[in-house]
C-alpha cells in the first residue's frame, strides 16, 4: 500500500519530528517468515521504536477498535496501532458512506495518529482493516467482484491473483492499508452460513485460490513491488477449522483427531504462509472444546513452531472475550495464547486498561507484550508505514477516483462472473439462439443487492439496499436485456411472469436472499422458498422452454427446480457484473465453470465431500458440446420440509401449527383482532395480508406460545417510526430492552433480528413484547432457529 520513499527526501519532511531518520529499504522479505536474523539498526526499525514506547502506548499498538466507535480524537490520545470498520460501519456512523468519506477519514486517522508526542516518544501511524472479502465491497461503487464459492467454480488461480491485485488498488483508492481476506476455510458442512466464503470443499483448490489471492493483494515475497504502491497487507482466515464445525455451525466446536482435522482446514496455511501472508485471523470456533483464540497449543505451538508463521495473528470480533473466564474487556489469556491484536470494537478503553494493568502486575510477561507489538511493527515496516509513508489522500492511489470501479475492474469481475457459472442441466436450450425473444422472470433477475450476497455495502447485504447502493453496476437482466439486442433478439422484464405471454424462452431467476456469517446457517439444504419454482412451472404449462438461473452461497436442494426447468445454471453470488451470466447464456463465453462443492441429491444436509450422496459431484459442470442430460425427474421428497410447521411460528400470514397469539390472556386468532390494548392487522409484504401491524397501546402485552423447536427467534420487522418509550421481549428469562434496535430500524425497511439465548436468557415456548408507551411495528415472520451454543443476538 505504502509509497516507499526509498532514500527520498519526502521521508524526512513527512515525518521528519515524528519517525527520526529515513533508512534505504531493501526489497522487502516475507512478513510472514519467522524473524531470525537482527534487522538492521535504523532508528526507525521496529525494534528501535519498541525501545521508546511507554508501556501505554505499545498495548495500544495491540487493540483494534472498530472506526463507529472511536473518533480521531480518541486516536490521537491512545495511538492504537490499528483499527477496523466492521461490515455495518462505514465513515461518521453512515455505513453506506460515499467512498470519499472514507479517504476524508483515513487521512484524520492518520493524522491524529502522527500528531507529535512529547519527551521523545515516537510517534507510529495506525492503519486501517477492512473486510474486502470480495472486492473493497463496504464502500459503495466499488466493483463487487463474485463471492469465493464462485471463484472456486472458475477454479483459476491466475484470475483470482488478478482480482486481488484490482481488489487492493481500490483499497488504496479509499485509504486504507489491509484487508481482513481471503477467507481459506474449507466449508466441509454447506448448512454452514459462510459457505460461500469458502473456494471449495477440496483443501487442495482452496490451498492453490487463497495463496493466489495473497499473492493479488500483496505482490510476491523478495520481488520488488511486494506490498508497496498498490498493494495491500492481507489475512488469511480463520485459523483454523472454520469450515468444519459440528452441524455447519458458525462458530462451533470442531471435533475429531487433530492431525486428521489440520489435515483437511489448516491445509492451505503453509501455501499462505509461503506467498507471504501478512496476518492470520484466528477463528471464533473452539478444536475439541478448547476457544482458538485462548488455545496456545495450536495458536502458538502449531501456527508459529510448527508452520513457521511470523506474521500479526489478528483476533476475531470479540472473539477472545469468548474465551472461558474472558469478557471483552478482561483477557489476557489471548495475549498468552498467541493472540497479537485484540479485535475489540467498542470495549477498547477497558481493555486498554486491564492489559496495561496485568502487565504492570506481572500476569503478562513484558517480553510477550513486546513481542506482539513487534509483529505490529514489522506489518507496518513492510507496508512501508514506518519509512516516510504520507496521509493516505498523497499517496499515489489515494483519491484516484476513477479506479474504483474502473471499467478494466469490472471487466475483471465480468470475466470472473462468466468463468464461475456451472450449468447443471441442459435439454438442449443453451446456448441461447440469436434473435431468441426472451421473458425475464424472477425477483432477482433485476436485484443487485440478492447477486451481491452478504458483505456487500452493509455486513448482511440485502434488506434496504437497492440498486442505487451499487453505482455502475449491472444487473444479470440488465446483461440479458444488452445480449439479446446485440443477438438481434429482444428481451423482456417480467418479474412475476406475464399471465400469458409466450416468449421463445423463458429465464427465471431466483434463489437465496443474502446473508452473513451465522444468520446464514441452516439445519438442512432444502430450498424452500417457491417462487422460482412457480414460475417455472407455470411457463412449462403453456409450453413455454425454461432456463433457471439459481442464485446462491452453497448447493442446495433444488430437485424440484431441475424437474420443472429446461436449463439450470448455478450462477452463485455474482456481484456486481451481473453481465457475466448473459456472457455463458448467450455463448459468447463457452461455460467452463465446474463445481467446488458436491450437490447434495437429498435435502437433509449431512455433509458430502465425495461422489457418494452427491446429485452432481465436486467437478460437475456441462459444456455446450456435452451430451444432454435426459430429464429424469429427480426425487422430490424431502424431510426437513414435513419438520416446517413446527419451525415458523408466523409466516406467510399464518401462525403455526400449536402457535396461539395473545393480548394479555385474550386470544388473537391468526394473529389479528385486538384486545387489551393491542391491535393487530394485516398488512401486505410479499403478498396480500402476509404481514401484520401490531400497535401497542401504554403497557400492552402480544405473546405467541408455540413449539420451541429451536433455541432461537428469527423475527422479520418493520418500523416506521421509532419507540417513544421502552419496548421489551422475553421469553422466559429477564425482558431485553430492544428499543435501542427498533430505533435503528426506522425507515429502514424490513429488517431480522435473531434472538439468541445469549440476550435472552431463555428462549422457551413464549414469547412477549411489551411496550410502555403507544408504539406500532410489522411483523413478517417469526420462525424457530437451531443456534450455536453462546451465538449472539443481531439486530
Ligand atoms: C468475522 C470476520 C471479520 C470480522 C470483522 C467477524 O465477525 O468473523 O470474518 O473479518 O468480523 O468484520
Ligand atoms: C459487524 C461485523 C461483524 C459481526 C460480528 C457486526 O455487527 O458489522 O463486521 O463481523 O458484527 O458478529
């Protein structure tokens, strides 16, 4: 990222009070090597800079809080060594910030971070992570390339260096100095919510796409240009066993034989290591019950001794806070462990207190504390932060507007969509025939937000996020529409079908809204929602041929899907370049992409990783020459949809089966009628009266009772307009005030929230809001969810 100022005189005057002295660089080694021989004395060397540092000062070298939560001010007076912006924070509390506020902010950062200290402390700038897990996709206007499942299906190492490289120039673009990617998990269990973070179920094509992928971001080890101008620190994560949690469970235990597990999930770490990874993030989930963040077996012992890793070993949001006898302020155990930096969003002063104290009592070895920030230091030495590096705005990509999303970079993710498609089924209707006249039907056919997926704009994408989100991108209609023109054909937008149009063929896209991390996890792979399946059957009973085009972070089980379409192609979570899809469909791009995951031919979910209990195995894929495939209908019946009654307590205008609404103690049948100060009516969502408004009058009480199918409530809502006066929810233990979370929901459309035990206490059979004063909300849906032991609640 940084302008190497080798032997320029910009070294003394950018930093000239601050950093004493300039050194000659050399081309910069591995920061991921192990450090063994003494680097040079220069009196910016990190170890000389350690020598000066108050006690104070190094422990903030080591926390990492969250941009929503300090100001520059905060930074001037502490100097952390590094900060984040988590997925919904983006630039002065507005998480869809403009790009250029996020530079206006980096350079404050940097600033206030540089400020000169008295008495000869030196003075270190901080830098700035941020999850650019699919291209610098926070910051709106960015080119959004496709989510890794997908690049896992293109299975080419060379376009994956490639996006990294485009990825890191618009990084550099906004400021900042280092993403929080790849993500090298290899997702064993698709129920999993990041599955689609995942390049594949093979460690192998994993090892080969996350080294690549560094190698993009970074530049290569010893080669000149090695995380210099235009290139960023990257992180591979997280270490390790993500991919593996018992029942797809995000943050979960892994289970099994150690070398058997590290065999399969620590796989692609020494490749990773090898291209020079600057960090490694260590996983939320625990290996046979121990936390990896406070587990110095496999966090030191494994990654340092045995894998050689020399690099900063970043913790996960809060995760060392789920350490056994850790909160989020109080933890040495991480240092101890292993931990380098504490990701610690909003509890950073206590934290900063409680460290610089267990240091001062002895708890912490000095030594260790030390050795941590040197890490830091070396990051930043390698960034070229420590050797005349200017505020993010003066370096040579700084502000560069027009290389965020740039055509060359949407020409990439073009490319990357096109490669990543996989045809399932083909009778014979692909490739498209010029002067074809086409229906476009599906809600997603015209959605960016639903083709960019999760990470994108905001931390779980979708829900308010419209097109307008996504400056300059295309939807995979808007390619269609462009493609059939230019084959001298036309194309139509339908997205409820017309009644009684007959088209030459129909495309039909549909599939899995976005999600993030464990609002994202499944008990099973059924794909339940059944839109695109009536639409499909619907233009095949007026004779009408069909193309499916399926959306989605994982293989799922869609047999009815395949029954009833003509053509079925996954097309995974393309991102912004919805074109690339026209690209395959039309054959102006012959369909190369094959599967990195199996296709589950059952619907229950019980991981397949081999041909067996696959529908389509690892490496599936048809090209336009192969055979058709006869369309044998495939076996409709799956079991996890019978378990459905018992899972929604509401949805679709319906309470569940033994789901009872009540006022107080008077019955609301269907969840509508009033009574005791509570007024319920029908409104619409996705379809006439699927929905209810709910208005409270001064301490009125609604409580659903039902099956408690699962530990958790996952309640779609909407607010118009934010509480006046407390509103709780309870389910058994003590009420959570959630007025804080309906306030941030106003006007934002609909909204989740997942209620976990861990806001709730308990999550039994009833559930009750109460509200103090006259307050009114929508509910769309409220269903029983499986969650992982200690998962937390989201707003
Ligand atoms: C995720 C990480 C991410 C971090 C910062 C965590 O919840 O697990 O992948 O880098 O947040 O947003
Ligand atoms: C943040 C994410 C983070 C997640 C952790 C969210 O609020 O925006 O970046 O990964 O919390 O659970």
């Amino acid at each position: 990222m940084a302008l190497k100022a080798v032997g320029r005189l910009v070294c003394g005057a950018a930093l000239g009070a601050l950093v004493a002295g300039c050194s000659t660089q050399e081309p910069v080694r591995s920061v991921s090597a192990p450090v063994a021989e003494a680097p040079a004395a220069a009196e910016n060397s990190p170890e000389a800079l350690l020598a000066r540092m108050s006690l104070e000062r190094k422990v903030a070298q080591i926390i990492q809080p969250d941009i929503g939560s300090i100001t520059p001010e905060d930074m001037r007076q502490y100097r952390f060594g590094t900060i984040l912006n988590g997925g919904n924070s983006g630039p002065y509390g507005n998480d869809k910030a403009p790009a250029a506020d996020w530079l206006k902010l980096a350079d404050a950062i940097w600033e206030a971070s540089t400020a000169p200290l008295p008495d000869g402390e030196p003075v270190i700038p901080a830098i700035w992570a941020t999850d650019a897990v699919h291209g610098h996709a926070n910051v709106p206007g960015a080119t959004v390339f496709p989510h890794n499942i997908a690049l896992g299906a293109a299975g080419d190492a060379d376009l994956v260096r490639r996006i990294g490289a485009a990825t890191a120039t618009e990084i550099e673009v906004t400021g900042l100095d280092w993403t929080f990617a790849p993500t090298v998990a290899v997702a064993r269990d698709d129920r999993w919510g990041r599955t689609y973070e995942s390049y594949s179920e093979d460690p192998a094509l994993v090892t080969k796409l996350g080294a690549a992928m560094i190698e993009g971001l970074q530049g290569r080890p010893g080669e000149p240009g090695y995380l210099g101008p235009g290139k960023v620190a990257a992180t591979a994560k997280h270490y390790f066993g993500d991919g593996g949690t018992a029942q797809g469970v995000d943050q979960g235990d892994v289970n099994g034989d150690l070398g058997e597990l590290m065999a399969i999930h620590a796989a692609p770490y020494p490749a990773a290591i090898d291209a020079g990874v600057a960090s490694v993030m260590a996983s939320f989930n625990s290996i046979n019950g121990t936390k990896m963040h406070g587990n110095k077996p496999l966090l030191t012992d494994q990654l340092r001794g045995k894998l050689g890793f020399g690099g900063v070993v970043v913790g996960d949001w809060n995760g060392h806070g789920q350490i056994k006898g850790c909160t989020n302020s109080d933890c040495p155990q991480a240092l101890l462990a292993g931990l380098d930096i504490y990701m610690v969003p909003e509890d950073w002063k206590a934290l900063h207190a409680s460290l610089v104290r267990q240091v001062k009592d002895g708890t912490i070895p000095m030594a260790r504390l030390d050795e941590a920030v040197l890490r830091v230091l070396r990051m930043k030495q390698a960034l070229g932060i420590l050797d005349g590096e200017v505020k993010p705005s003066a370096r040579p990509n700084g502000g560069k507007w027009a290389l965020l999303g740039s055509p060359e970079h949407r020409a990439l993710a073009r490319e990357a969509v096109a490669k990543s498609q996989v045809i399932l089924k083909n009778a014979g209707v692909l490739p498209l025939k010029a002067g074809a006249r086409i229906e476009v039907a599906g809600s997603a056919a015209d959605n960016i937000p639903q083709q960019a997926g999760g990470w994108s704009v905001t931390w779980q994408g979708g829900g308010d996020l419209t097109a307008n989100d996504f400056p300059g991108a295309t939807s995979i209609w808007g390619g269609i529409a462009a493609a059939a023109k230019a084959a001298g054909g036309e194309a139509v937008l339908a997205p409820k079908g017309s009644p009684a149009s007959k088209p030459d063929i129909a495309i039909v896209v549909f599939g899995e809204p976005p999600y993030a991390e464990f609002v994202g996890d499944r008990k099973d792979l059924a794909f339940r929602d059944k839109e695109g399946l009536a639409l499909l059957k619907a233009y095949k009973a007026r004779g009408v041929p069909t193309v499916a085009v399926f959306l989605s972070g994982r293989p799922l089980w869609v047999n009815r899907e395949l029954n009833a379409a003509d053509a079925f192609v996954a097309a995974w979570l393309p991102g912004s370049e919805g074109a690339g899809v026209a690209d395959v469909l039309f054959g102006k791009v012959q369909p190369t992409g094959r599967l990195s995951f199996s296709w589950p031919k059952t619907c229950e979910g019980a991981p397949v990783n081999w041909p067996e209990g696959a529908l389509f195995p690892r490496g599936y894929g048809l090209g336009f020459a192969a055979p058709r495939i006869a369309p044998v209908p495939l076996d409709e019946t799956c079991s996890a949809l019978s378990h459905d009654a018992g899972a929604a307590w509401f949805a679709s205008g319906k309470l569940g089966a033994r789901v009872q609404a009540l006022a107080d103690n008077a019955l609301l049948p269907d969840l509508r009628g009033s009574g005791n100060g509570i007024v319920a009516t029908g409104v619409d969502r996705k379809a006439q009266e699927d929905a209810r408004r709910i208005a409270f009058g001064p301490g009125a009480r609604l409580s659903l009772t039902g099956p408690a199918s699962g530990a958790a409530f996952r309640i779609t809502y909407l607010v118009n307009q934010r509480p006046a006066a407390p509103v709780t929810v309870t389910a058994g233990g003590k009420p959570l005030d959630i007025t804080q979370g309906l306030s941030v929901a106003e006007g934002k459309g609909w909204r989740e929230i997942v209620l976990t035990p861990k806001c709730l206490g308990e999550t039994g059979g009833k559930l009750t809001f109460a509200s103090e004063a006259p307050f009114a909300f929508q509910i769309g849906e409220i269903t029983r969810d499986e969650t992982a032991a200690g998962a937390e609640c989201s707003f």
